[in-house]
C-alpha cells in the first residue's frame, strides 16, 4: 500500500495465452484487516492506495492427444497505478480501485 504496509488477500482469476506468453487475467481479489478512516472516498482524495500487486499462479498446460498436463507455478507482480472510490460509514464499507498497472522489475 502507499502507507507502506503489506496485506495478503485472495483472489479468483483465470486466464488464456499462447505458450510461452500470459494472456489476460481478469479477476477480483479481496483484501481484509485494512482500516480506512470513515468518509466518502473520489479519485483526487485516496488515503491510502495499492501500489503493487503480486500473484502467485499455477500455469496449466495441456498437451494432446494424451491430454498430459504440467503445472508450473509463477509469480506475477504488477507495478500499479490506481484510484479509488468508495465509502466508508462507521468503520465498514468499500473502496474499488481502477487503472493501470505495469510489469514490476
């Protein structure tokens, strides 16, 4: 986070490609045990933002005509730049980040 802190979620996503390259991999992840003071929360006022985002994954590949497979774990890591939106009232609510992410080095 821009705070500095590390929280670890879960998340659900799946993916497609060619060998050798990772298509797109759309999904939702669900972060918990972060406190966000209470308000209303636009683009231009985040108190604090993700900033980074690694994945480990396992890479299924699927051969023919035996149909073996080999799984491959992977770790993916995103450099993000993000906004958020959202509320919060009394300690609970909801923020949902958008933009753009980069490859991390």
């Amino acid at each position: 986070m821009s705070d500095g802190a590390i929280h670890t979620g879960s998340g659900l996503g799946t993916g497609g490609g060619t060998f050798g390259q990772v298509g797109a991999i759309p999904g939702s992840f669900l972060f918990s045990n972060i406190s966000f003071p209470n308000g209303t929360f636009t683009p231009t006022a985040n108190p604090v933002r993700p900033v980074k985002l690694t994945v480990t994954v396992n890479v299924i590949m699927v051969g023919l005509p035996g149909l073996v497979s080999v799984t491959c774990p992977q770790t993916l890591s995103w450099n993000l730049n993000v906004f958020g939106t959202g509320i919060v009232v009394f300690g609970a609510g909801t923020i949902n980040y958008s933009g753009s992410a980069t490859v991390a080095a």
